[in-house]
C-alpha cells in the first residue's frame, strides 16, 4: 500500500475549538490536546480547527469544544454567537458530541444575567438559565456521576446556573459549589453534550470523558469506535508518563 493509500484510510476526526480567542481559561484549550492524543494513541487522525468571531464556519465537524471566559470575553461573542446558534442547536440535535465549560456552557443555555444586570443572551441549546452574584464561587470540585465516576476539576465563576427538566445535571457535587451555591449539582448533560464549570483543564483529569465524546464522535461518523491495538512506541511512551507519574505521587507530602 502507497503512504497516499494508508492516508486515505486513516480514519480521522475533525475537531472544532470555538471562540478560542475570548473563551479559553486555565488552561481550557488542554481539553483539545488530550482529544488529539488520545485519537492518535486509538489510531485516529485529528483534524484540529478553530473558530473565532467572523470566521466561515467550517463544514464536517465531528466534535466541539468550547472553554471559559471573562463576562467581558462573552459579551464579545454574543452576536457572533446568535448567528450560530441554529448550526449548533441542528448539529448538537444531530448527536454531534460537544464540551462546553464555564462560560460557554452558560451561553449554551437561555441568558446569563451578569453581577452588573447585563444580560448576555444564550443559545437555548441546553434548557438551563445563568444569574451572576457578587459572591464568586471558586475552588477544587470533586463531584461524582453515574456516568463517568468522579470528576475532578476547578471552578471560577460568579454566575450560578439552574437546571431545567429538559438537562440532567452531569454530577452531584461532593466538594466544591458546582453550578449554584444552592443545588448539589454540576454541568449539564443534553445527547452528546457534555457542559461542565470545571477547569484545570477538565480532560487531562478525566479522561472518561474525553473517551465519551470520542466514542460518540467516531460512531456517529464511521457507524463504529475501533480503537488500534496500541503501537510499541505509544507503550513505550505510556511506561514512560507511568513512571513519572509514580515518581511524581511519590514526592507528594
Ligand atoms: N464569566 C463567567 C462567570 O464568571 C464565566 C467564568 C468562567 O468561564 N470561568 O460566571
């Protein structure tokens, strides 16, 4: 087989960072690295895009991704936003797996009415709603869900956000705030959409969930998730991040 023949048939997933100019906080844009190692480690090409305001937005997108930002970072995309907002809601209806954290997430939902009575319209993607406060709810999470197990992240945000029966909460919060002050709950759940408040970035820490929205991509695309069996050289580079890794819990207090 020509190099040009195996090209071919590599399977490859196209993966599109929205707004990474305005909305990609502590470290946001790590959720995309993990996605793209993770689909070479399971013998898939990533096709890595991005879309910022004014942009043509591109064709075949098999997986989005969105991170957090400033109230002033959404105020910035909102018109942009509305423009999009029926290929989102057509391609999220469509089962297209998507990752929205902190602000994004709330702008995927009806408004977020910010601390200063702003209201930054949403996409009413997700049946969900964002009222900002002056208290600013900011921590390590640990939260746990059916789903995925626990979940370990970092929250930063003064908008609170409550659930309609349209979503399921992603996780019950153990410690931490999560959505609101009020409720035990965080993220949301809607199809193939994850949205969650939880930096660090969130994919490194669980990577359950980078392997959900994978699975969903390369089934809705190729009918099928066929991982390859891993290459020498992925285990060697595995036994080699392993063993950092133990040394590196060793030297923890
Ligand atoms: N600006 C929003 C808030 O403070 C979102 C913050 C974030 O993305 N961390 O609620």
């Amino acid at each position: 087989m020509t190099e040009d023949q195996s090209a071919a048939e590599e399977k490859s997933i196209t993966i599109l960072q929205l707004y990474p100019r305005e909305m990609n906080i502590y470290g946001d844009w790590g959720n995309v690295l993990v996605l793209k190692q993770r689909l070479k480690w399971y013998g898939y090409r990533a096709n890595v895009l991005e879309y910022n305001v004014g942009d043509e937005f591109p064709a075949g997108v098999d997986l989005l991704v969105g991170g957090g930002g400033q109230d002033s970072g959404q105020v910035v995309i909102q018109d942009d936003l509305q423009a999009l907002a029926p290929t989102l809601r057509a391609m999220a209806e469509d089962d297209v797996p998507m990752l929205a954290i902190c602000g994004l997430y709330q702008l995927f939902g009806r408004f977020f009415k910010t601390h200063t009575g702003t209201v930054i319209p949403g996409i009413g993607l997700l049946d969900l709603e964002t009222h900002g406060g002056t208290e600013r709810l900011i921590g390590n999470v640990l939260s746990v869900s059916e789903e995925f197990g626990e979940i370990h992240g970092y929250e930063n945000h003064s908008g609170q956000t409550f659930l309609g029966p349209g979503v399921k909460p992603l996780a019950e919060v153990r410690k931490g705030e999560g959505n609101n002050a009020k409720d035990n709950f965080e993220g949301a759940r809607y199809r193939n959409i994850v949205a969650s408040y939880l930096h660090g970035s969130l994919l490194p820490k669980n990577p359950a969930i980078a392997d959900f929205l994978i699975k969903a991509a390369a089934i809705r695309k190729y009918g099928s998730f066929e991982p390859a069996p891993p290459s020498a050289k992925d285990l060697e580079e595995l036994a080699k991040l392993s063993e950092l890794a133990r040394q590196h819990a060793g030297q923890r207090p």
